[in-house]
C-alpha cells in the first residue's frame, strides 16, 4: 500500500498559508497602519541587516506604532460586537509584538558593538 505524502508540512505550503493568513488579516482589520508595520515587519523578518542603517528612527516608528494599537485596543474596550472584539485582540497582540521588537532594538542599539 502507497503512503500520501503530508504536504502540509512542506516549507512552501506553509509559506503560502502564511502569506494567505496575513492577507485576510490586512483585509480584517482594514488599517493602513497595520498593513505598513506588517509589512515593515515581514521586511525585518527577511532582511534583518536593514535594521543597522538607522535603528532609532525605527525604534520611533514601532514605539509610535505600538501607541496607536494600544489606543485602538482601549477603544475596541467597550464594543461588544464579535467582529470588533476579535479586531480589539488582533491590536492588543500587534502592541505587545511592537513593544517587544522596539525593546530588542534598543537592547540592540546599547550593545551594538556586539552586533557589529
């Protein structure tokens, strides 16, 4: 008997699921901010020696970013729709991603010597 071969496993299916998943999510939320710093993101995902031509502006960026999800998510508080309680969570995990990466920057900026 012939096994089938589990192709949920393979790298470029995984990839293109991946990719379909952050689309329906720019789609959800319908931000033009939360597109730019996923795509930022994504960017510092695939191209992390990016990060080393102006790390505090990007710092800036993210941690301004991260305020205004946080504002999103205060705001999506006190809507009990089930469509803006999921929009509500997507902020909140957005703001603490964003917080996250903006602390492992400037860890990064105060040991760039390591780095480098």
């Amino acid at each position: 008997m012939e096994q089938v071969e589990d192709v949920s496993k393979d790298p470029a299916v995984q990839a293109i699921k991946a990719i379909d998943f952050i689309q329906s999510a720019k789609e959800f939320v319908n931000d033009e901010d939360f597109t730019n710093i996923i795509d930022t993101a994504l960017i510092l995902i695939a191209h992390p020696e990016t990060i080393t031509e102006r790390p505090s502006a990007l710092i800036v960026k993210l941690e301004a970013y991260a305020l205004k999800f946080r504002m999103g998510y205060a705001a999506h508080m006190g809507i009990a729709s089930i469509k803006d309680n999921a929009k509500k969570n997507i902020y909140k995990e957005l703001y603490h991603g964003l917080d996250n990466l903006a602390d492992a920057l400037k860890y990064m900026v105060k040991n760039w010597n390591d780095f480098n």
